[in-house]
C-alpha cells in the first residue's frame, strides 16, 4: 500500500515541469553529463541517496520514497545503485510513461519550457540573467571544482556571452544549449 501511494504521488510529481526529465534533443552525451553529475563518488554507480541530494541541491525536492520506489526496478540485483545504462533506461522509461508520442510542435514547445526552467535554476535571483556569482554558486551546490574558482567561472561567462554585458540572458544560454546538443538521427 505504501508504495503504492509513493507511486501516486510520484505520477503527479513527474508530470509537473520542474520534474520533467524528457527533452527532444537530450541525447547520450548530456545524459551521461547528468549522471556523471548525481555520481558524486565516480564509482559508475549512482544511489538513490546521490539522486536526491542532487535534486535536493537544485531546489527539486524529492520524497526519497518516491524515488525509491521509482529506480528500484532499475538496479540489477547485487548492486547498491543505478549503472549507466540503468539510468538511461530509467530516463526512457519515464519518457514513455509520463510523455509518450507527441507532434514536433509540442515537443518544441516542451523543449522551451525545459530550457526555461533549466535557466531559473541558474538565474537565482530572478532578473532574467546569469551573472558569475550565480553560476558559481549553482556549480559550487552541485559539488564541481568549478564552484571554487571565479575565474574559471568568469571565463564561462564570457565564452556564452555574446553582447559581452558581463552576463547570459536567456537567449544567450538558449544558443549555448543549441550548441552543445548533438542531434541524433
């Protein structure tokens, strides 16, 4: 019964935009960036834990419950977390489930409103840019070396930055996301 009601609550969770995982042009390459990501250890294994404490990070919270139940069918039996390729089943699986088939201009539009809200997670305080200081701090949260040197940081700004303000609006991170997709066939 009890993991029936995290299932419930987690279908109205994933269904909500700021859960959704699903993107058109998410393909292998930045879905192992997303991994690599929750692997905090780099032990090619991602626990459940590593999961919500990333998600925690990024200001999506999560009932550990939820996503429990969710990835449990994902981890072969014997290990502690998700592989890889579990992780990518369990993305399309979560694809089909709470998505399925839709026409070109909706995922389109799906596609903007993940890029929407993709750039608030790094626009913390809401005036429409990124500056240094916010992606330092997004980075930092996220627990990549990154986050600790302002230079470095400073110099990923600028390399986004296309009317060098200093900052990256929206259509400056929306052409740097275009940029780093590999379309698949």
């Amino acid at each position: 019964m009890e993991a029936a009601a995290c299932k419930r609550s987690l279908s109205r969770r994933a269904s909500s935009s700021l859960f959704r995982l699903r993107c058109p042009s998410l393909n292998s390459v930045r879905l192992r960036r997303v991994f690599d990501i929750f692997d905090k250890n780099h032990d090619g294994v991602i626990t459940v834990q590593e999961i919500h404490q990333a998600l925690t990070r990024l200001g999506l919270e999560t009932d550990l419950c939820d996503l429990e139940s969710t990835i449990k069918s994902f981890i072969k039996p014997g290990d502690i977390g998700i592989t890889y390729e579990g992780f990518v089943s369990l993305h399309q699986s979560l694809d089909q489930t709470f998505f399925g088939l839709e026409l070109e201009e909706e995922e389109e539009e799906e596609e903007e409103e993940d890029l929407t809200e993709a750039f608030k997670v790094f626009d913390e305080d809401g005036d429409g840019f990124i500056s240094a200081q916010e992606l330092q701090a997004v980075l930092g949260k996220l627990g990549l070396p990154e986050g600790k040197e302002i230079g470095r940081v400073e110099q990923m700004i600028c390399s986004v930055d296309q009317n060098h303000d200093g900052r990256v609006d929206f259509f400056e991170f929306k052409n740097m996301m275009a940029s780093v997709v590999v379309r698949s066939s």
